[in-house]
C-alpha cells in the first residue's frame, strides 16, 4: 500500500493512481472470435461456448418459469424481504428521474421535447461463483420506471445449468420474466446480434468482467451500450473529523470486491492517515484475501496540505464512489466535477448505497466518470425533440435558414424554405 | 425509385428500407492503421496525413488567431447575421435543457443529483469541398450552455491549408478559438489519444463521413462519443391534406446530402403519392444529380391503408427526420416511439429546422433512433448521484444492506454497515 503526501508522488505513482484506463488486446481478440461464432452460428454456437467455458450444459438458454418460481421458494424470507426494501428505495429515487414532456411557443414557433422508453433492454448480471441479486434490480428497475416494454437479464450459469436461485428471485422481484442462462461474450453477442431463442434488444447496460466489457465495446456499432467498466474503486475524502475504523472498512469492502479494486484515503490529516493505516492492520486480518491483495496492490493513504488540494486530487481521480467525511460536506460537494456517486458523512458508507439506499450502483470506474454517468432512468429513454411553425416564425427564421442553406451549397433546402415563402402569399 | 403499398413490400424491399445500419470492415481495417500511426507518432503522423488524404501541408494544426479574424471580415454581412440568428435560436432552446441540481429527505435519508459540465469535448465539423458552419454552432452552443471549459472544433483543411473562412467564422460566434486543421480519422485520433499539438478530449461529437464514425466507434473505449451516424434520412408521413410540392422539396433537399441519403413518404392518401411522384418529377430537374442518385436508390413512397399502419412503419424504421403533414399532428406526435427530431404541419420543413428553429440537427440516423437522442445539452453534462443517510437511515437500511451483503458473499461490505449500526449505541 502506498502512503504518502500527494505532492511527495513520483510522476510514476500518480499517473498510476489516475491514469486507470487499461486495454486488453489479447482479451480483445478472443472476444471478436466467440461475437462471431454468435453471429455466424446462433444458439448452437451459444450452447458450445457455454459448455466450453462454463463447463454446463443447459436444458434451454432460457430460465424456464418453474425454474424461477422454485427459485422464489428456495431463497431466504429475510434475503426475499430485503431485496424487497432495496427494490422499494430504487424506485423511490429512480422514479423522481423520469422526466416530462415539455413545449413551449415563442414569436410563432413552438418547439419541445418528448421523452419515449427504449422498446428493449438487455441488463447483463454477473454470476458463476458468486451471485449479484442487487445488480438485477439497479439494472431492471429504472429500466421498467422507463417504461421499457422488454427487459431481459442474461447471468452466466450455475454449476447445475440455471444461474442461482437469487439471482433469479431477484428478477422475480424486478418483474423480469425473460431471463437467459448464458454468460461472458457470449450473452452479449447474443443480445446485440439476437439469435433464434434470444431475439436482439436495443441497448445492453449492466457491468462485467473484462470479457464482458470488451464485447460490450466491440458490439457498440450494433447497439446502444451503457459506460465502459472497470475494477471498483473509492476515493474516501476526510479530514481530521472522520472515524478511522470506517475509513479503513469502508477501503476493505471496496478492496474484497476484486484483487484489482482501488482504495484511495485523501486527507487533510496526518493524524487519521496512521490511525487509519493501524485500523487497515487490525482490520484486514478478518478480510478475504482477495481484499488484503488489492490493498496491497491499489491501496493508498495520501496526506493533502489543504482541502483545495484533496478536492482537485478528488476531481481528477474521477471515483466511482467518493466519500466525504469531512466537516462541511456540502462545501466539497459543490465543488465535485467528476464522480460516479457520492456519499456524505459518516452514516453513508458505499456498501448501503450499494444494495439499499436507492442511488444506482452501475458506476462509471477508472476515471471514465468524467464523461459517464452512473445508470438512471436517463440511459433508457429517447429524447426526441420536435417543432411547429406558423407562418410568422417560418418568415422570422426561414430567410436565415435560407441563406445558410445557400451558404453550405444546399439549393433545395433553400427551395423547400421558399416553396413555404412564396406559398403565403399566393394561398 | 420504390413505389408500393406499405403491404404490398416484398420481405426484401422491406428488410432494404428498415434494416439501414451498415458495416465497413475494409473501412475499420484502414481507421485502424490511421489510428495507430496518430497514438504512436503524434503530430508529424497528423500532418504526414493530411498531406496524404487531403493533399495540404498547413503551417500549423492549430488556426491562429489571425486566421480565424480574417475569416470573419471574409464572410458576407448577411451569412454573419443569419449565423447570429440560428446561434440565437439554438441557444433558445438548448438554454430549457439545462438541469437544475435536486434532492429531497425522506426518513432521514437525503438522497440526489448533481450536473456537471465535462471539461473537455471535441466537435468534429465536416469540411472539405464543402463547408457546414451550421454544425459548429450544434456541437458548440449546447456544449457552452452546459458550461464545458475547452470546447475544440476539428475541420478539414481547404485547400490553403486552413478550414474553409466560413466555418471559421462560425467557430467564431460560437466562441471556439482552438480550432485544428485536422479532418477524417486521424482528428478523431488526435482527440481520443492527444498529441503535443493537441490535448485529448473527454467527448467526441458530431457527424462525420465513414471514416470519421468508424474512428469515433474504435476509440470509444478512450473516450466518450456521441452516436453513431450514417447517410442522413427524412420519413415524411402525410395524409390527404398535405401539398404534394413541399413534400417532393423536403424529399430532394434530404436526398442532396447524400448519394445513399433516403427519402420516404408514407401516406394514407393513393392520391397524394401521385402527385408528389409527379412533382418529383417536375421538381428534380432542378435538383442535384446526387440528390437524383440518391432519390432513384433509395426513394420510396408507400400507401398506408391507415394512419396506424403508417404510425406503426414510421416507428418500426426510427427516422432521423420524421415529417408528420396530417389533419392532427399532435395525435400522431403522441404515438410516435423512434426518431431524431419531428417536424409538425405545413410551415416546419426539415431545412428550417438544419439550421434556425433552434432544435439540434445532430441526430441518430440509419434506425439508430430506436435507442439514441439527439445532441442536447445532457451530453455535455454528467449526472452525479449523491446520499447522506441520519443514524435513522442508516437504522432503516443497513439492515437489508447487511443481509444482502452476506447473500452476495460480501463480509466487509456487512461489517461496514454493521460497525455504525453498533457505534449508534455507543457513541
């Protein structure tokens, strides 16, 4: 783990900690085979792969509805009302993102906007060992407050050929009925391409491995894509004011993510910088391994001389999650440019916000949040903008439009202009 | 040119009209060596191409300051007025998109959003023979109101080596004053990649030829884009009260943009796609003999028996520009799901709208409408979600965000909720 002043890094150590961004090219050309296998072959290819890779060969691609209903049955009543109180805290902050229609008229010329949902929607769910019954819901319940008419899950196979049980609860909950046994590269070929059980949808959103994220990229041509993923990251700010022992969980939960997850501590205070070093010691005896290996790895403890410097460290770190644990979180709030979510004081730490807050947890990573946003209601809907003019505001505008067009070399652009000109006065 | 009922079409002549998405792969193949020379040698790779692919040597790639002066004293008083004019208009209605930051507290959990300009963003402007100021100010005034830093406009060099005066001109009342003189794949490169002469971008948009959209498609993993673009489009839909003469005009201003560009009308009226053909007819003398070409491949005009069935083909092919000249327009506009931008009644041809309505003309075509926007002002922000939970809150969640945690295998997540919910009781 790296511990240091910020302006004590080497060039080395902070294009490290800000330049994230990581290219596979070797991943990249195993993928472009398996998409065009997909592409060329369909289902067959899709069941091959997945028994090459998955080593499982399902009965059918698609999760059969007793397979989800013994799903429901097989899961927890405590885990089943917990997925319920996270669906209900999404819904509550998603729905406040839908947006209205709105128009005005001005001098003649009326113009607006409409929002519509997008018709169909893959959300790719990770799965194998693990399970991430919380991504079905931040992927499928903004897709449904859209309106989405069609919203698939596809989620890698469990060892008995359906993915688990609750994954598959959670799509229950999420209202999500067409749902795919299929994993990697492969589901999402089969999402962009569409194949003869998996018809193609419009827009694929939800994170991935590597594998996953590249074809995402490489299918992007085909359809709509949500943001390029990465290994999670926080950036914790906090001065003097903050809880060590917080600090120090809240960068050993993002660290058991993966061995590659980034936790960053930037403080003000020197002081909390060893005492959250000691927490990291006590703590991470009791952390999976995988967390002790990113730490080690990504991990870093920065002293700021001031809060200026931490903000504009902050900025251009460009967190998936960023923490404030500092006196007046509001002050650096306002002055946040790039993060995926925020999270303020020390009641908030990312791990509730993950699961049951009701923020999204799809996050743009490795500094893409300062282009990207985290997924909302916004990543399933059109905007579509439209106008009407009366004669006035065609007069008012037209001669303008006219001469431009003229301007560019666009003759009949200005004759359609004029046809209207000339009509108004004839009619 | 395609004349038939809508059910009349052969499989094929319909597959032809709804399936327009094309791919290049010779294309991409030669994007990928322009990208590769720009990322390994920088400028000298950029003016090595361009003395290749657009035959000039300019002195620099960046316009100076006099250059971009000139420009303005070179360009008609009436073409700088009606730029002013479609500046004014595009501000206008851009301005009613910009979002305001909102929050609210519910159960002591104050949960929100925050819109922040990204810092950087790149507009590619098409040149060459032809020049497109109307472009700049598209990609320019939407990404000032958002409030973007750096606002970059790459164009092709003329043939003194400069952008043609015109679109420099424009750049100026856009307030852009770092312009390149760089065009086609290799200023999609300078922009995702950097060169000493000039800083990357976060965001790339704007239309561009082949070549600049299968660039903007292979670097996407480095930067954000806009979306994809091919030939630009217009599905007129009209019903017996339209006049068959703007109609065949809007129908030969699109196809001038393009050989392969594509001109629909649909109506419910035999009557009225007769008389539009034979306006056609009257009117392509006077047209373009790329408009002519490109009318002749890709034009068709198809009989509805309904305005649904003419409805439903409007939002099964996703148009760019849809036209709707019916007796109630708002009936249609309230069932239309896919398209760039609308164009309502008599008086709002696309022409008007290209350049001084004040709507974007940035738009997805080639279907892409199914799940793309236009350029608006929310591409140039980002949305950043943020929380601050009360003990309350915490009390209330963290409890399904624990069991949920440990259900995903995730033990740190759980005890970083778990130690604030006993610190509660100790503090």
């Amino acid at each position: 783990m790296l511990f240091s002043s910020l302006d004590g890094l080497s060039q080395e150590q902070r294009e490290r900690l800000l330049n994230r961004r990581r290219t596979h090219a070797e991943v990249e050309a195993r993928v472009a085979a398996i998409l065009e296998r997909v592409r060329l072959h369909g289902d067959s290819a899709l069941l091959e792969l997945t028994k090459e890779l998955d080593g499982v060969e399902p009965e059918t691609l698609r999760v059969p509805a007793e397979v989800m209903e013994e799903a429901m049955s097989s899961v927890q009543e405590e885990v089943l009302e917990a997925l319920e109180t996270a669906k209900s805290s999404i819904e509550e902050f998603h729905s406040r993102q839908v947006p209205e229609d709105w128009r005005y008229t001005k001098d003649g010329a009326t113009l607006g906007m409409v929002y519509r949902p997008l018709e169909s929607v893959g959300c790719y769910v990770p799965g194998g060992r693990a399970s991430y019954p919380s991504t079905v819901l931040m992927c499928a319940v903004p897709a449904r407050l859209a309106g989405v008419e069609r919203v698939v899950v596809c989620t890698p196979p469990g060892e008995h050929g359906y993915p688990a049980p609750l994954t598959l609860a959670a799509c229950r909950i999420a209202g999500v009925e067409e749902v795919y046994s299929i994993g990697g590269a492969q589901a999402i070929a089969a999402l962009a391409y569409g194949t003869r059980s998996i018809p193609r949808v419009e827009k694929i959103v939800g994170p991935g491995n590597v594998y996953v994220t590249a074809a995402k990229r490489l299918v992007s041509g085909e359809v709509a894509t949500d943001m390029p993923a990465g290994p999670s990251e926080v950036l914790i700010l906090a001065d003097a004011t903050a809880d060590p022992w917080f600090v120090a969980l809240d960068m050993l939960a993002q660290a058991e993510h993966d061995p590659m997850a980034v936790s960053v501590l930037v403080t003000t205070s020197e002081e909390l910088a060893r005492e959250v070093v000691d927490a990291l010691e006590r703590a991470s005896g009791e952390a999976p391994p995988a967390a002790r290996e990113a730490l080690t790895a990504w991990g870093a403890v920065l002293i700021a001389e001031s809060l200026d410097e931490a903000v504009e460290f902050a900025n251009a770190f460009a967190p998936e999650h960023l923490e404030v644990m500092v006196e007046d979180e509001e002050q650096v709030l306002r002055r946040i440019r790039s993060a995926g979510s925020v999270f303020l004081g020390t009641r908030s730490p990312v791990a509730c916000g993950d699961y049951a807050s009701g923020t999204n947890h799809v996050l743009p990573t490795s500094g893409y949040a300062k282009a990207f946003s985290g997924l909302g209601v916004a990543d399933f809907m059109k905007r579509i903008t439209f106008q009407k003019l009366s004669d006035e505001a065609l007069e008012r505008l037209g001669r303008a439009a006219v001469t431009l067009a003229r301007a560019e070399g666009l003759e009949m652009h200005a004759r359609s202009i004029e046809a209207r000109l000339e009509r108004r006065y004839h009619d």
